[in-house]
C-alpha cells in the first residue's frame, strides 16, 4: 500500500483543485476525502507541469472528468513504482514518447542554436580561411579590371602626388623597374613623386609610386631595388584586390555576427586590428617573394635587409609611412637575413647607377 | 519558513496599488521600484536576491540574484518589515495602466507560473524562481519567451497583468485559445502550448499572427487584455516623434481631416 500526495481537480472541488491523499492497494486506487475511486478501465496518463515531470491521472464518470495530478518530482517516481500492471504498459508507453519528443526537443534546440551561432561560425571559419577565400575571390577579377581599378584611383591622386616622371631618376626607376618585372603578365608603371616621407606604394593593376624621400634615405641602388621589388610582389600577389576582399568580407561577416554589439567603438577596433594583421601578412608575403625576385633578376638581394636595418633606425625620429600598416622594421630585416642564409650561393652584379643617391 | 499572512485592500480602476497591512514582525517583499507610500514604522531593507528563505551563502544569493536579472526584475528585493507596535501599512503601486492580481498560493497548492516581469509584491516567504519553456514552440511562439516566473510558498502574492483581468477555471482537459501574449499567470498544472492557426489566409491576414497559445485544463488561469508590449506599440506608432504620424480616429478626409480636426 502506497500513499501519494496529489491534487484533485474534477467536478465538485475548488476549480483551483484541492489537495488529496491517493492510496494505491494493488489494483485499486483510491482518494478517502473527497471519496473517488478511480476505475479499473479508462484511466488516461498524461505527462504534466511547465516542465513537463509531472504524471496526471484522468477518467470519466457521470459526473463529468476528474484529473489527478501530481507535479513533485520524488512523488512522481513513487506513484509510478506503485502503478498497477494495467496503467504500467501506458506509463512505458509515455516514457517512450516523452523519450522521442525529448529527443526531437534536442534536436530543435540544436537546430535553433546553430542559427542563431551561424553568423558566429561563419565569422570563425571566414577568419580561418580569409586567405584561400580572398585569393580566390581575386583570381576571379580579370588583370584588365584589376588595372582599371587602379588607374581609376591612380588618377584621383595624381594632383596631390606632384610626380617627376620627367628626371633622370625616374627615368633610372623604370629601367630597375623593368627589370625586376619582366616576364610579367602585368604591364608596369614607375613614377616618381616629389614627397618628403620615407614611402613606396603599389596599386592594382601594375602602378608602383617611389617617394623622392626614400630614394634620399637609401645608401646604393640595391636597396631601391629591394624596396621596388617588395611593391612589385604586391602587384604580383594581387594584395590590394584580397585586402578589399577581406575588409569586406569582415565587416559584413562582423555586423551579422554581432548586430547592435559590434557597431561601436570596441566593435571597430576589433575589425581594425584584424585588416592590419591581414596587411602584415601580405607585408611578409611580398617580402619573401621579392627577395627571390630580386635573386631571379641578377641583383643582390642584401639591400633588402640593409634597407630595413636604415628604417629601423629611422623610425624613431622620421615620419616613416611605410611602418604603420607593416611589421616592424628590425623583424622584417631579421626574417629576411635568415631567409637568405638559409638559401643557395647566387652570383650579382652590382647596378650601375653612380653616384647614388642620384640627383632627384 | 512560515508565511506572514497579510491583509490587503486593492485600491483604483485602471491604475490599481495595493495597500498591504503588517501585523508587528510581519513583512512584504516588493519588487525595487514598485513602493508607493508606508506608514511610520515600516522598515525598509534591500536584499540581495529574492529575500525570501534563507539562502545558503553567497553562492546561493548570486544565483538569487541571477534568476531575477533572467526574468528582467532588478537584482535586489526590498523587504518591508513592520517595527512599531501596531498594524502599519504599505502600498504597492501597478507600473502601468491594468490590474493587479492577488493570488493566494495556498489555494492553488503552492505554485503559480506568470509572465515574467508581472511580479509586484509578497508576503515574506513567498519564493520568487524563474522556469525555463522547453517546448520550442511555446517559447519561440507562446509570446512568453523561454522564462518564466515561479512564485513559491503558501501566502499572497500580487502580480500586475495589463489591461482588464480574465480569470478562468479550466476542467480538466478544457482547451482556451488565447492571443499570444496575453497570457499572465497559471497554476502548473495547466498545460501551455501553442497551436498553428490552421488557415494560410487566416495566418497571414486575420491579424492574430500565426499561432494561438493553448491552456489546456484543470487549473486557472489569468488573462489579461491588453499586453503593455501591444499598448507601447500603439504609443510608439502614433507618435510624431517616431515618424508615427498618427493613427487616424477614422476621419473619412484623412490627410485634410487632420486639418479639420485642428489637434497639430
């Protein structure tokens, strides 16, 4: 004999139910106050509560429905140990079907949880392979597009850049030039602009810009050559195209990742840092392969290194340009040293151009 | 922990408070914000968490306190606890336009489940918990969200609900339809699902969106008629200030008839 405590709603009682007693003496269940007892036959078992653990009771008389219901977990487990045989194959049968709606709750849940993270492991997995996703992305862009980009914006600055393309330096920078890229499926554009800061810069499509200030910072023609053949691997490696890919992959990837969250000050600085980390990248990438650039091309490749070591030693006091997006100074020249220890015997002949730095 | 048992008075029509009066050592928890007036004698305490049982430690109080900031009530309580040496009262006030509802747990066996946010004001001893919906639909469609608040305990406890109340007793296995949204509190053992309105033109234009929620019996269950989210809705959309515009009384002129009628 097992007694459970229950509420008993049905006709006759509180509407809010009333507090019972069920006794449970092998096949008959009973209440003493109010006096029921529930049938032998009929009797329907239905899974209860908010969270869905409780066990009700239900049958029919003349009278109308009655519902007993008990919602307190230990009282649960007792009811269902002292069920009788008849109402035990219904409870195996609602644990059954509880088992499976619990399982497709799971699976909703996890459906609903992978939505909502979507724009999260989009990000994670944009972040992963924002290389292979950009590179290809920019091998999609034909080299005709690519150089009416650049020219486009090439045209916008060219007031600003006051260029000397008419000086016999410029005239020494595209012939260095043309011989750092020939065999290229690009077709290059050297000029000169007459610029006080230590600065050289690429755009798509094959134009490179050399500032008078870093032809005067430089001690012999390899290291022009080092710089112009770093600038040269941006072209080569299409870095501007991937660097708007990325930007935008990453700020569009990053406002669905984080809505409202994101758009403030924490929210940009974060985008921030990632677009610098990815132009350090390609900083190291175009120093790596200009190096063998400049070794394809009969040069000798220590003015690269020697450059870096003059704007390691320059960052301090000049407004270096060329630091701000770029890996420092002294690391690039450490990497580039080690690189080319490692590399076979290459024979060089020095360039011509004396006496440098030439007149500008 | 024994149940202070109060006496109460509702006072107002629309905009309702309760007067709660304290026996000397008796004691109210309200919800921060909601005290309108006490009489001298009245001390007021602010506890971390729900101020109801003892909780064990810190631990416990923090994951009190959590709960509330769940069910988007402030992280602390207030206890109003009756010093002087008679009966003192203490008002409640109703945060908007609608009802307040005075539950006795005792009669509904201890436990009722409401709306989150409705909670106003307990008798000492009454536990405030929160109960997680793990039917998908219900949460995402029931118009209650996930959590829900758990009142505990055997004394009275008032919750606020918007608009006028409903109160039904629901037999046992009698089904109400109700707009989502709507629904404020309900004994547990109620079952609160949702259901497809069943029709695609129905669901699209009939207005009422594209599930109903469901109360299936036995037990009772308050309703309420005007949800506050709806009434800022309406606010927001009439206001100039938002790009509203108005919603028109039916004036047959519209844009002229705003002219006309000389409110802007």
């Amino acid at each position: 004999m097992t007694s459970v405590t229950a509420r008993l709603y049905g006709p006759g009682l509180p509407p809010a139910g009333q507090d019972v007693t069920l006794r449970i003496d092998g096949h008959a269940l009973r209440i003493d106050a109010p006096q029921r007892v529930l049938p032998e036959q009929g009797v329907r078992l239905r899974r209860v509560g908010f969270d869905l653990k409780g066990l009700e009771l239900a049958w029919d008389d003349a009278a109308g429905t009655h519902a007993l219901q008990v919602l307190d977990g230990s009282a649960v487990e007792n009811l269902t140990r002292a069920l009788p045989a008849t109402l035990q194959s219904a409870h195996s049968e609602l644990t059954r079907s509880a088992r499976k709606e619990n399982s497709g709750r799971r699976l909703g849940w996890a459906v609903l949880g992978l939505f909502l993270a979507a724009p999260v492991i989009l990000l994670a997995l944009f972040l992963v392979f924002a290389d292979p996703i950009a590179g290809w992305i920019a091998e999609q862009i034909p080299i005709e597009q690519e150089r009416q980009l650049g020219e486009a914006s090439f045209a916008q600055m060219k007031d600003d850049l006051k260029l000397r393309d008419d000086t016999e330096a410029a005239r020494m920078l595209r012939e260095l030039g043309a011989r750092l890229t020939r065999g290229s499926r690009y077709t290059y554009a050297f000029h000169l602009a007459d610029k006080p800061e230590i600065n050289a810069f690429a755009m798509p499509g094959g134009i490179v810009v050399v500032h008078t200030g870093l032809i005067r910072a430089t001690t012999r023609p390899e290291e022009l050559a080092g710089v112009l053949a770093h600038e040269v691997q941006h072209v080569e490696l299409r870095h501007s195209l991937k660097s708007i890919v990325k930007q935008l992959g990453l700020s569009a990837l990053w406002m669905f990742a984080t809505g409202d969250l994101g758009s403030g000050m924490a929210g940009s600085a974060a985008t921030d840092l990632l677009t610098l980390k990815f132009s350090r990248d390609a900083e190291r990438e175009a120093d790596a392969h200009g190096l063998d650039t400049l070794i394809r091309s009969g040069i000798d490749p220590q003015g690269m290194p020697d450059f870096f070591r003059i704007l390691a030693e320059k960052a301090g006091d000049a407004p270096a340009a060329l630091l701000s997006t770029h890996p420092q100074s002294a690391e690039r020249e450490a990497a580039l040293r080690e690189k080319l220890g490692a590399l076979p015997a290459h024979s060089a002949q020095p360039l011509p151009w004396k006496p440098w730095p030439p007149v500008l | 922990m024994a149940m202070d048992v109060v006496d109460y008075e509702i006072f107002g029509n629309e905009m309702q408070y309760v007067e709660i009066e304290l026996d000397p050592g008796e004691a109210a928890i309200g919800e921060a914000g909601a005290m309108m007036m006490m009489q001298q004698g009245i001390e007021m305490d602010t506890v971390f968490g729900d101020g109801s049982a003892q909780q064990g430690g810190l631990f416990g109080k923090l994951l009190g306190a959590g709960k509330r900031l769940l069910t988007g009530e402030s992280l602390f309580t207030t206890v109003f606890h009756n010093e002087g040496n008679g009966k003192r009262r203490v008002a409640f006030a109703a945060p908007y336009p609608g009802k307040i509802v005075a539950v006795d747990l005792a009669e509904l066996g201890g436990t009722l489940m409401c709306q989150k946010d409705s909670f106003l004001c307990a008798a000492r001893g009454v536990s405030l918990g929160i109960a997680f919906q793990k039917k998908l639909g219900a949460g995402l469609f029931g118009g209650e969200g996930f959590i829900m608040q758990k009142l505990d305990g055997d004394g009275m406890a008032f919750v606020h609900a918007g608009g006028t109340l409903l109160v039904k007793d629901l037999a046992p296995g009698e089904v109400l339809r109700v707009d989502t949204g709507c629904v404020v509190a309900f004994q547990p053992s109620v079952d609160f699902d949702i259901q497809y309105v069943g029709k695609i033109k129905t669901a699209l234009f009939g207005g009422e969106g594209l599930f109903f929620a469901t109360l299936q019996g036995p037990g009772r269950v308050w309703l309420q008629s005007l949800p506050l989210s709806r009434l800022a809705n309406r606010i927001v959309m009439a206001a100039p200030a938002a790009g509203g515009g108005g919603r028109e009384e039916g004036s047959l002129l519209g844009g002229l008839g705003n002219i006309l009628d000389g409110d802007r």
